[in-house]
C-alpha cells in the first residue's frame, strides 16, 4: 500500500520536472511573443463559454478557439489573435462566427487585454448580455465589431470613453442607445469613418452635430426609430460614401444640393433634382420611400448607372423617358408606380438588363415584340405581374429571352396559349390569367424548373405524360383551379424534389397515381375538388415528409383500414377527407400514430413554402413559393393564401363514417380544427376531448350522437366554434362552460334539447378570445 502511493507520487513528480523541462527549454530557445497574461486572460476567455454551432448561422463559422491550446504557448499564433511585433502585446481578437454561446460580464478576462485594438465578436450569441461596462478598459480601441451576438439593453456610457474608436458596429443586436443617446456619442467621437446601428433602438431625432462628423464614410441608421427632420448638411460631409437611414417610418426631412465632388456612391434616401449633378453614381435604389412630385429629369445625367430602383413610390406622371438614356443599366425596378400605360417604349433602348420588374402597374395592351431584341441574351428576371396585359404582340414557340431564369406573369388578363420560356427557366408563374388551350409537351424539356405554377387559368385537356420528366428539378407545381381533365400522368420518378402539388379543382379523374411514393419530399398533396375514385391511399403514409394532406370533394370509397406500420404519416397535420364516401369506423389507430397531431406549438418557419434562389448580378435571388389551400373552419369554406406551419386540422366530414368517435382522439392534442360532421358517428362524445386544448373549432353536428356533452369540454377554453346540433344529445350544456364568458349577455344561449337550428347562437367572446363564437347546439 505504501510502496504504491511513493510510486504514484514520484511517477506524479517526474511527470512534473518534465513539464518544467520542456517549459524551461522552449523558452530558452525561442523567445515567445505572447505574454503569459494575456495568453491566460485568453484561455480564460475561451473556457467561459460554449462552443455551439447554432450560436453562429453564417455558413463558414467555426469554432476559432478550439485550436487555443496552452501547450502552443504563443498565443499570437493562435487562430483570430493579432500581436503587436515589437511588444507581443496582443492588439487584435477577430472571433467573429466562431459559435461562441454565453454570457458575457466586466469580470470577463478579456477585459484584461487593454492593448486591443481592434475586437471583433460578431456572430455569436451573447445570450442577451448586457455590453459590459468593462469594456471602458479597453481604451486603445479603434475598431469594435459587436453585430449580430445577441447583445440587448442600453448601450452603456462606458462605451463613450474608448476615445480612440473610428469604427463602431453594432447592429442587429437588440440594443437601444437611448440614454447615452446618439447625440452624446456624436459628441465624444469627433473622427468617427465608420458607424453601423442598424436595429439599435435609438428612437430619438438625429442631432444636428452629426453633420460635424467630417470623417464619415459610411452611416448605417437603418431600423432605428428615428424621428423628426434629418439633417441635411449630412449628406454634404465630404468623405460620406454610403448613407442609409431606412425603415425609419417617422424620419422626414429634403436633401440639399449637391456639389460636383461629392463622392457619395450608394444613396438610399432621398430624391432632390441635383441628385443629377452626382454624375459618378452607379447605384440608386430609391425604393420604398413615399417621395411624390416628378422624378427629375436631371436623373438623366445619370449615365453610368447599372442599378435604378424607383419601385414603391407615389410618384406622380412626370417623365420617364430619360431611362432610355440609361444603356448601362442591368438592374431596372419601376414596381408600382402607377405608370398606367403600355409598356414604357424607353425600355427598349436597355439592351443590357438582367433583372427587370414592372409588376403592379396597371400596365395594358399587349406585350410588343420589340421585347424580344431588347436584353435578349441578358434578360435573367422579369417581372410584369399585377397588370392588365393581355397577352403577347405574336406569341413565339418558345420566348426568346435565351437566359431567362425567372419569369412573373401573373395576374394579369393574358389570353391564348401558354406561353413557354426557354429551357433556361427556374420560376415560372402565369398563375390567374385567362389562357386557354392544352399544356404543350415542350413544357416537359425545362429541365431547370424548380417553380411552375399554372393556377387559375382555362387550361384544359390532359396533362401531358412526360410531366414526370420535370420531377427532378421541379419543388413546387400548382395547377389549380383549370379545366384539366382525364388521368392525373404518373407525375414522380425517383429523385424527384417536389414538394408541393396542387391539382385541386379540376376534373381530374381515375386513380392517384402510386408513384407519388416516389416523392419523398412531398411536404403538401392537394387533389380536392376532382373526380378521383380511389380507396384511403395508405401508401402516401410512408411519405415522411407529408403534413398537407387534402382529397375533399372527389368520390373516395371503402374504409380507411390499419396502417400498415407504427410509423406511417409521422408528419402529417392537416388532413382533408371531406366529401367522399369514405364507410367504417373512424381510423383509431392512425389517430395513434400521428405524432405531428400530438404536439402543441411545433417549432419551425411561420408559413409553409418552398424557397428558390438563383444568383442575380451578384447577390442571390430569393423568393419563396407559399403554399396555399381551401379548407373548412368554423362552418366557414376559408381559402387560405398561406398555410402556417403550426396549423393542425382534420375535416373528415360528409362520408360515411360510423361508430363511436374514440376515446383515443384526445391524444391528438394540438389539433385546432375538427370537423367529424356529416357522418353516421353514434355513441357519446368522448370526456378525452377535454385534453383537445388548442382546439378553436369542434364540429360534431349531422350525426347520430347521444348522451351528454361531458362537463370535461368546459376546459376547452379556446373554443370559438362548437357545433353539436342535430344530433339525439340530452341534457343541457353544463355549467361554466366557457361560453358563459360573453360580453353580450342578451345573446346567452337558449337551450332546448333536441335543438333543430344550426347557429342558434352567435355572440361576442371575452376580449382574451379574440374571434368571434359561434355555437349551435
Ligand atoms: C445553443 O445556442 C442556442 C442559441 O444560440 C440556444 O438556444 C441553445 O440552447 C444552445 N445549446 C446549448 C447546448 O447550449
Ligand atoms: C468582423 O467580422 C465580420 C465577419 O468576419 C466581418 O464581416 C467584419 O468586417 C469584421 N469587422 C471588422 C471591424 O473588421
Ligand atoms: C443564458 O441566459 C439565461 C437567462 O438569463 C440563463 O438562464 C442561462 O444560464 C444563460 N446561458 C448561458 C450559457 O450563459
Ligand atoms: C495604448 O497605445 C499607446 C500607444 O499608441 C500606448 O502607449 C499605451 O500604453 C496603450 N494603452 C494601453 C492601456 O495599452
Ligand atoms: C424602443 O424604445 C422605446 C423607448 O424605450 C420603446 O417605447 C419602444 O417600444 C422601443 N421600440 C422597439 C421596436 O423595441
Ligand atoms: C457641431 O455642430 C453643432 C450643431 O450643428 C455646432 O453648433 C457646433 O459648432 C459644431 N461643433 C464643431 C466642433 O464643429
Ligand atoms: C406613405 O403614403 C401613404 C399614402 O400616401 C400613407 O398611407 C403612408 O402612411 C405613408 N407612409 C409613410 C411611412 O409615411
Ligand atoms: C449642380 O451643381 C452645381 C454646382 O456644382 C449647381 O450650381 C447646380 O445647381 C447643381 N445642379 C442642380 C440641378 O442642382
Ligand atoms: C446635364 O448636364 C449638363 C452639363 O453637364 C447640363 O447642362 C444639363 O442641364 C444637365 N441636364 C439636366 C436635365 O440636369
Ligand atoms: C435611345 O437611345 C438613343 C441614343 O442612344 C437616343 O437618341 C434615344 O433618344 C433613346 N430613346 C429613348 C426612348 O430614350
Ligand atoms: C386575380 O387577379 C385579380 C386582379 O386581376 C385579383 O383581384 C384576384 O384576387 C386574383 N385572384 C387570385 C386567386 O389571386
Ligand atoms: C418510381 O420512379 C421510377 C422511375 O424513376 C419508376 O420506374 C417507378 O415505377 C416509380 N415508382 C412507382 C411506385 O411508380
């Protein structure tokens, strides 16, 4: 025993002299720039958080402290440390995206690095930390980066002394600069070049003394609640290059003139006709401002533009002509602006446009074939939806615009055929016009289509067979609301990536085709309102990624039967049977399974669509294809344009569904909508409803139920729709149901067993409900 312990401790010993030894010797030999201190006051720094990759979003974060080690003693060879040659002092830390996750105090060691001069943490999550007033420590700063780390409250006064500082950002926090305001930092940061306070919440007018920052180059004051008049002798500072002071909605303010040297490159403000003397201007994006009068027609001095922007404005008719000046131009956007005119001739003088956007402007007549010359090989995006056009000049076989990658066309009034761009084509919509006629086969050789969508338009004939084909690039495919008629084609090959199909109100007919097993990033299925005569299709359960499910209105027969796995459906949340002739019991053992139903409050985006994005002039075009659909709540047909993803509903109503309604259905807990009305369900309401707690609607009516409504529902307290009419229930609704929460007492609810009358009742809710009640019993 005692033999062992002296080995251990002369093994711990040995072990101890050959640190020192090594220690010893690597500083004999290499003298090491690091300073013990500060490479302490590092790691220290390092170990008081965690590393977490969702704390950093950016695509190229990782963890830069991982490689700080104490055994590489110097530390200014570590990842995102910076030393002064000469000292070794440690002068610059960039651990910008380097998925650090915590909170941050003065009593943090990196405090203790009072040779920094540049500290960039950007990108990580600071947990909502205060900035720490340690920071005042730190007073050789000239650069501080702090954006996007989830950093909240008053920016503190201690900030105010880092004398040296030319550089500040600090946006995307949830920060306010209130008091200390922006004034008093104006005030203490004379030689300011840079300032970034995007989302700060300063909520205060801009002081006038900012036009003493003479340094400035750039002042990013998006987002800041500011007010009042802005200070026109800041767009005269003469080293301003980027100005930005948007989605200020309180901010007024005319802009002065501008002298020949201005060296202003990117405005996002204001709209003064000496604008036309900044002749070095390539970018003007003056979009989403509510400037009226005429646009000047100096603007036309303007000839090396690339980049105009006048969308979303209330300009009123003066001239547009002087665009045509603009051969340079790649970007136009002139959405609306109410130009109510055919196409602007001036537009064909642009040869070189890749993206061009008129939507929303009354625009009518029909498209004129001069189009096709101007930007014909450019042309990437266009936009000419929300007009009146009426159709194409002469409609050419395939349109010419070569590399043409996004295409808006629609709601609009266009007649005639479809149009089919070039195989070039990511989004296509020509949704809600009036075209006619067949899809052509030619449609199947977009190889590059990941958008298509055709809804609401007089398209009929069958769809053509090799629809298939586009599966491979194809996520989103509408058609709804056409006259298509015939089989629906065997529409998935394995690969495919669509995520959504609506080929709801058509004729449609025969069986769905079973290669939508093939689609395995199906998300939403709508078929409603067509003919199709199949049974319950079971085998769409192995779908996993299936949470729209919607079949009402077509002729579906038999029983819906046992699935055939415990795990079938697992996201499935909205379901729509209605208006079949489904027979048998209500599937009580999918009720089991379907977990997506079971949850209250899922996480994930708001509403449900699929996102596309192609590279444009540089930056990436994004747009997202929101799923929309038809569904019954509260007795009511809603259509709804977007589908949020948290809506959890099942319509199985008007079939022929029979037998008791199972006590198992309250393990659908996150269930808001349930429509079991119409069928043959008899036996009583189940008491295991009462666990249904984020139900807004519950249809029961047109049944054969019996029994009483269980006191239990009275927990159902978000009930804004109950309807148990024309049924055989007995007894009156229990005591303290919610119900009795009304505002309107005149409107209380009249019972009379065996009540006939479907909306007996209709009153105002308690403020907490915010919709209207309804119940019929
Ligand atoms: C990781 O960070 C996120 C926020 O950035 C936080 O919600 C989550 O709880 C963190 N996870 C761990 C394990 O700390
Ligand atoms: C901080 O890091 C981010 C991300 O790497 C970078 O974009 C930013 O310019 C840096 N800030 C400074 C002041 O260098
Ligand atoms: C983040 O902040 C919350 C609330 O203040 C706290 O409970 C939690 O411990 C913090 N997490 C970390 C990693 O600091
Ligand atoms: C700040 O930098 C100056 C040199 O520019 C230096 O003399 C001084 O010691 C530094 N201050 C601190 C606190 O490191
Ligand atoms: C900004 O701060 C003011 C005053 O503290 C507050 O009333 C307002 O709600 C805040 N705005 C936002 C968007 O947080
Ligand atoms: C700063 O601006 C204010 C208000 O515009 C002015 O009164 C003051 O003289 C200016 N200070 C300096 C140093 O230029
Ligand atoms: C813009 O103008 C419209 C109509 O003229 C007005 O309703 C809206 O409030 C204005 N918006 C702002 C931010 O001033
Ligand atoms: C352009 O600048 C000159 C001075 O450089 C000025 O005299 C002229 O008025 C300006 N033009 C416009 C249209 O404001
Ligand atoms: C364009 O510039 C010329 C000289 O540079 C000037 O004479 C003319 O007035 C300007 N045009 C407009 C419309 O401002
Ligand atoms: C088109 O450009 C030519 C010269 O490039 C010009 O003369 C003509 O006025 C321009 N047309 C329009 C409509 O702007
Ligand atoms: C179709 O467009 C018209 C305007 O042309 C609009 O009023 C209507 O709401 C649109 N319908 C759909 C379904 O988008
Ligand atoms: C799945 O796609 C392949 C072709 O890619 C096809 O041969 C197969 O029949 C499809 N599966 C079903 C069930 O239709």
């Amino acid at each position: 025993m005692g033999l062992s312990i002296s080995l251990f401790m002369l093994m711990h010993l040995l072990a101890l002299l050959s640190l020192y030894n090594l220690m010893f010797a690597s500083s004999s030999f290499v003298q090491p720039l690091c300073h013990d201190d500060e490479s302490f006051a590092l790691l220290q720094f390092k170990e008081s958080f965690i590393i977490n990759q969702s704390a950093s979003y950016e695509a190229s974060a990782y963890p830069k402290v991982s490689s700080w080690k104490l055994e590489s003693d110097d530390c200014c060879s570590w990842d995102g440390v910076g030393c002064n040659k000469d000292t070794g002092h440690v002068i610059s830390l960039d651990l910008s995206s380097s998925c650090l996750y915590g909170s941050i105090n003065s009593r943090s060691s990196l405090f203790r690095l009072v040779n920094l001069q540049r500290l960039n943490l950007s990108y990580n999550d600071f947990n909502h930390s205060r900035i720490p007033v340690g920071i005042r420590q730190l007073s050789n700063l000239t650069h501080l980066d702090l954006s996007n780390s989830g950093f909240a409250g008053q920016i503190p006064a201690e900030i105010l002394h880092l004398s040296k500082l030319v550089y500040l950002d600090l946006e995307q926090n949830l920060l306010k600069l209130q008091n200390p305001g922006l004034r008093s930092l104006v005030e203490k940061f004379p030689n300011m070049k840079e300032l970034y306070l995007t989302q700060v919440n300063i909520s205060s007018t801009v002081p006038n003394n900012m036009a003493n920052l003479t340094s400035l180059t750039s002042l990013v004051l998006r987002e800041c609640g500011l007010q009042g008049e802005f200070p026109a002798g800041i767009f005269q500072l003469p080293n301003l290059e980027v100005l930005s002071v948007r989605f200020n909605a309180d901010l007024t303010g005319y802009v002065p003139e501008f002298n020949r040297s201005s060296p202003l490159k990117r405005l996002r403000l204001a709209v003064p006709s000496s604008l036309g003397n900044l002749t070095e201007l390539i970018y003007l994006d003056l979009s989403y401002n509510n400037f009226t009068g005429p646009v000047p027609s100096s603007f036309g001095n303007l000839t090396k533009l690339i980049n105009l922007d006048l969308s979303y404005n209330n300009f009123n008719r003066g001239t547009l002509d002087w665009i045509g000046k603009q051969t340079k131009l790649m970007k136009l956007g002139l959405e609306n602006l109410n130009l109510n005119s055919s196409i602007p001739f001036f537009i064909r003088n642009l040869t070189q446009l890749v993206d061009l956007r008129l939507s929303k402007n009354g625009l009518h007549g029909s498209i004129p074939n001069w189009m096709w010359n101007s930007s014909k090989k450019s042309l990437q995006n266009l936009d000419l939806s929300n007009n009146f056009l009426t159709g194409f000049h002469q409609l050419p076989v395939i349109l010419p615009w070569t590399n043409l990658r996004g295409l808006d066309l629609s709601n609009n009034k266009l007649q005639g055929s479809l149009p089919i761009p070039s195989p070039s084509i990511i989004t296509y919509s020509v949704s809600n016009n009036t075209l006619t006629g067949e899809i052509p086969k030619m449609i199947c050789n977009l190889s590059s289509l990941d958008a298509l969508d055709l809804s609401y338009n007089n398209l009929s004939g069958m769809l053509p067979d090799c629809l298939g084909n586009l599966s491979f690039s194809l996520s989103f495919l509408n058609l709804r609301r056409n006259n298509f008629n015939g089989k629906i084609p065997q529409i998935c090959k394995k690969g495919s990536r669509l995520q959504m199909i609506d080929f709801s109100q058509n004729q449609l007919q025969g069986r769905i085709p079973r290669s939508l097993v093939n689609c395995t990033m199906l998300e939403t299925l709508i078929l409603g309102n067509n003919q199709i005569n199949d049974s319950f299709p079971y085998w769409l359960g192995v779908l996993l990624e299936l949470g729209v499910l919607i079949l009402r209105h077509n002729q579906l027969q038999g029983a819906i039967g046992k699935p055939k796995s415990n795990f079938v459906f697992p996201n499935l949340h909205i379901v729509d049977f209605s208006y079949n002739s489904i027979i048998g019991k209500l599937p009580l053992e999918y009720f089991r399974i379907w977990k997506a139903m079971q949850i209250i409050g899922k996480n994930g985006p708001i509403y449900m669509q699929a996102n596309m994005s192609f590279d444009l002039l540089g930056y990436t075009w994004n747009s997202g294809y929101a799923y929309s659909m038809t569904f019954t709540n509260r007795g009511i047909e809603i259509a709804y344009e977007r589908i949020p993803y948290i809506f959890i509903a099942m319509d199985l109503s008007s079939n022929k569904f029979e037998g008791e309604i199972p006590e198992l259905m309250g393990n659908l807990k996150g269930i808001q909508v349930l429509n079991l009305s119409n069928n043959l369900l008899t036996g009583s309401i189940p008491s295991s409803l009462e666990k249904l707690t984020a139900l807004e609607a519950l249809d029961l009516s047109q049944n054969k139920l019996s029994g009483e409504i269980p006191l239990q529902l009275t927990q159902l307290t978000f009930v804004a729709f109950f309807n148990v009419s024309n049924n055989h229930l007995i007894r009156p609704i229990p005591h303290g149901f919610q119900f009795d929460t009304f505002q309107d007492k005149s409107s209380w609810i009249v019972w009379k067993s065996f009540a006939k009358e479907m909306w007996k009742f209709q009153g105002l809710i308690a403020p907490s409900f915010k919709s209207r009640l309804k119940v019929a019993i």
